[in-house]
C-alpha cells in the first residue's frame, strides 16, 4: 500500500510537478519513460515517488521515446493504468506508436511538455510537437498554466478510461513558460483525487487468462476502414460529452471550472484572438488593457484540440467581426492549423467575421504584450472594413523584413 | 468470417481465440477447445502451400522432433505418439522433415498435387551408411 502525502491547500508547484503529482496520485500503474527536456521532471518525479513507496507502480526504463510508448503499450492492453511524458524530437520518435495506442484503443495518458522540433535543435517551447500529434487519434487537453496541468491529468484519465471512450489522452503544457514556471496549485488531496477517477476498470485486459485476447491484430482493404471509422465515431461522438460530464462533475469536486473553448470578455467582443498554451493568458491581460481604452476586444482559448469542438467554437464566436488565428507553429508551405480549423469552422455558418492568422513564438521567442496589441489594432482595422487590411499570414516577433503571405 | 459493419465489433483490434470464458485450456485437446472464428486454428492457410510433407508411420520412432520444431504447430501427436500432419495450417516449410532423424525418413516434402498412396509405394529404402576413412 502506498504512503500518502500530505499536501497543503496551496503547493507552489511548476507545470512539470504539477502533471507528476497527478499521476501519484491516481496511482499509475506503469511509467515507461525515455526522459527530455522539458518534460524531464514528470517522470523522474513518478520515479521519486515510486522509489519512496508513494506510488504502487513500476518505472519502466526503456532506450527511446518509441520504446517508451511501446511499453506503454504492453503495460496498457495487459490491463495497467499507463502514463509517460514526451517533448519535442521524443515525441516526434514516439509518432509511429501513438496511432498503434489509439487504434488499438489504450487509454495512456501521456504527457506532452510542448517544445519546438529542429532542426535546428531548439530546447525551448513551441507547438510543433502539439500539432504534429493532431491526427493521431488521441484527445488532445492543452493546459495554459501548472494548475490546469494538474487539473487535466485527472479529467484525461476520467475520460479515456471510460469504457465508452477508451481512447489514449495528450496533456499539453507549454516548455518553460508553463512546465517550469512555478505558481500556487490548488490541490486535492491523495483520497479526494483518487476517489475522482477511481480503480482502474480494465477492459479485454491481456492479463484476464480465462478470455485470451489478441491485441493489434493486421487488416487489410476488408476490415482496417471499419477500425478506422469506429475510432473516429467514438473520438466525434461520444468524447465531446463525456469531456463535458467529466469538466462538470470536475467543477462539483473542486470548484474550477474547465470548458472545452475558453472564453474571456467574448460575449461583446468585435475582435477576438484564438490561441492555445501559455499566450491565452498573455492575451488575457492584453484583453483588460485594451477594453479600459474602450476596445471591444477578447480572447477563446482552444482547451479541447481533438476533437476539434467545431459546434461550441462556432457557437462562441458567431457575432464577431474579426478573428487572428495564433499559431506557435511553423505551417510550412500553407497558413496555420488554427487558421484552417477555424475557416472550416466558421465557412458554413451564417458569421462572416474577418479571418487572419499570425505565425509567433517559434523556439521559445517570447510573445509580448506590444505584439498583442499590433495584432488587435489589425482586427479592430479588419472589423471596420470587413475585409482583411493585411496580408492573410504574418509574423510576429520575428527580425528582418517584415514576413508575410498571402 | 462474416463481414461486419463498422459498429458490429468489439472495439480496439482485438481477436478473441475462443468462445465464451476457458478453463484448463492446456489439458483440453485442440478438437474439444471452443475456438471462436476469428481464431486462426479455423482458417485454413493451406493455399500458402508449395510443397507438403508427407508421413510415413512405418519408419516413425515418435521422437517428436517434428512436434517440436513445427513452427505452426501442425504436427499432430497424441500421448506422445506422431498422428499426422495438420494441412489446414501447415504452410509446407519442410522443416519436420528436415529435422526427421530415422533412416529413410519418416518424414518427405512432395509437391503439392502428389498422390499420398503412390507416395507411400514409392518411399526410399533404407540408405546404407557409407563407411568413413579410416573406419572398421
């Protein structure tokens, strides 16, 4: 049986500590882990704990983030509750796996420090590794500070180990601006946390040895487009709702309230940024500078990336005028995912606002206040128009000529 | 096996190997196990086949050499005595005859469309034991 600990109201805790509490404290089974930065901290915290007698688990030592997941795999189909954490080069050796843990329906729940993808070799926090997991068949949480870090870990557990979701579960957090920046973390404690997911269910768990089950079985033109399709049903259909119940019965638990879009100071809004990670908050504070000047202005944060929740962004941003889609990614050779995402959101519904995109924070280059600004003075411009007054995709906070497409 | 429709099956790529829950499976014999459909032991691969091997029970010792070095576990032996050869699921690899140790073997690999009977009136005799240099 393993010790509890005794945690105070209010811990100051990094995103990192954050995750690695969580994961003590729903007692995961298995860690196989191939550490990086900057997530490195979240599994040698599990490992901490797991040597100290707090976790009734195993760590798994394994040669390379492929192998990781793949143990992940294993220990998941075998009948565990699984979880590791990536970032970056890591994840992106983890990718071939990822789509096997989806496919074969594992509910892992992994970890993913957001960090840039080189070359050239950068340490610091972007969304490449975010995005490069979109189509990977897993839900996708972003959390924008340590407290929604610890926050998420347990609504992903509650819904991927739900025996009508069984899909594996991504929490993002920012490298650096969130997973090592310190701040007060409301906790729960071990009991109220365990009692919120509960004993792991298993379900055609390997290690039942009065039902041999196969798991990961081949098929070819005549079985792997029914697989595919029950997987994107459950992910389109089921997922949505049970995030919802899962932030509502969070809400009666703890008081903190989660929505799959946030919103801050929307309702009026003409002007609107939409961004993911660590600048929700940035922009936030950009939002109260410029509503005290009388600018109708706000900002949706994507806290649900897949599914995509494409009804509820609608919903939010249906009377608004101007729109910049933010992304810390670089989308070589096309405009940014958000951009995409939210044009096909937004292109069949009866909201004609004005939509831009802005390239930022590449490799960790800070996202200011100053450009907050530039970029809203473009949308109140774009809203009294109503048609783009810049170019569709510009950079922001970058040196040399000013960068722009289309 | 029927073909299903995307929200017929079990999720996940699973296979179950039999029907219903098992108990004692290893002392169960293979025709008295309720393998369920999706389980290879109910689908023939015998049109992998290009070679098959034939026995001989007249030479057979029962060493089980072939038993235990069939990788699909097609010999077919009964208290520990060789029956036969399973070709729903023999692929023809010929290694049971490769590993065959009795003199002639026991065990021959023929072409698919040869004729058992003619096989067996055919078999190679006793191969005489060429003395060595040096020997006698």
């Amino acid at each position: 049986m393993a010790d509890s600990m005794e945690l105070r109201d209010i811990e100051v805790w990094d995103g990192n500590m954050a995750a690695s509490q969580a994961l003590r404290q729903v007692q995961v089974d298995v860690v196989a882990a191939y550490p990086i930065t900057p997530s490195t901290p979240i599994v040698e915290n599990y490992g901490s704990f797991e040597a100290n007698g707090y976790v009734d688990g195993v760590f798994v030592m394994v040669e390379s983030e492929h192998a990781a997941m793949s143990a992940c795999i294993g220990a998941s189909a075998a009948g565990g509750r699984v979880a590791t954490a990536t970032s970056s080069q890591g994840f992106a050796l983890m990718v071939e796996t990822l789509y096997a843990a989806s496919g074969m329906r594992l509910p892992i729940i992994l970890n993913v420090v957001n960090r840039a993808i080189g070359a050239p070799l950068n340490v610091n926090g972007d969304h490449s590794d975010m995005y490069l997991g979109r189509d990977s068949g897993w839900i996708q949480f972003d959390a924008y500070c340590p407290q929604d870090a610890y926050d998420l870990n347990f609504i992903a557990f509650k819904v991927a180990e739900d025996h009508d979701i069984r899909l594996p579960a991504m929490v993002h957090q920012d490298g650096f601006m969130t997973s090592h920046t310190a701040q007060g973390v409301h906790t729960m404690s071990d009991e109220k946390a365990y009692s919120f997911i509960g004993e792991f269910q298993p379900m055609n768990d390997m290690l039942d040895l009065d039902h041999p089950v196969t798991h990961g079985v081949q098929t070819e033109e005549d079985w792997h487009f029914e697989h595919k399709a029950r997987q994107q049903h459950a992910l389109m259909t089921a997922t949505i709702p049970k995030i919802q119940e899962a932030f509502d019965t969070f809400e009666k638990y703890t008081g903190r309230k989660y929505n799959l879009v946030e919103t801050y100071k929307v309702e009026d809004a003409d002007a609107v940024v939409v961004c993911m990670g660590s600048s929700v908050e940035t922009t936030m504070e950009v939002v109260d500078e410029l509503r005290a000047k009388g600018m109708k202005v706000g900002v949706v944060g994507i806290r649900v990336f897949r599914p995509w929740p494409l009804e509820q962004l609608a919903e939010v941003l249906k009377n608004v005028k101007a729109i910049a889609a933010l992304d810390r990614s670089s989308p070589h050779g096309s405009v940014g995912m958000l951009f995409n995402e939210i044009a096909g959101t937004m292109f069949n519904t009866d909201t004609k606002a004005v939509l831009t995109n802005y390239i930022y924070g590449l490799g960790g280059r800070d996202l200011t206040k100053a450009h907050l600004v530039s970029v809203f003075n473009d949308l109140k411009a774009n809203a009294d128009a109503g048609k783009p007054t810049t170019p569709l995709q510009q950079y922001i906070g970058l040196r040399g000529p000013k960068l722009s497409f289309f | 096996m029927e073909k299903a429709g995307w929200d017929e099956f079990e999720i996940g790529t699973i296979l179950r190997t039999f029907e219903g829950a098992i108990r004692d499976i290893a002392t169960t014999l293979p025709e008295d196990r309720a393998y369920s459909q999706s389980s290879t032991f109910n689908s023939s691969v015998a049109d992998w086949r290009i070679e098959k091997p034939l026995f001989n029970k007249d030479y057979c010792i029962d060493c089980q050499f072939c038993w235990i070095y069939c990788p699909d576990t097609s010999i077919i032996a009964r208290d520990k005595k060789m029956v036969g050869i399973d070709f729903d699921h023999c692929k023809g690899c010929g290694i049971c005859a490769q590993v065959c140790p009795t003199n002639p073997k026991s065990l021959l690999m023929f072409s698919e469309q040869q004729d058992e009977d003619i096989a067996l009136e055919q078999w190679p005799k006793k191969e005489k034991k060429e003395k060595e240099a040096g020997e006698d």
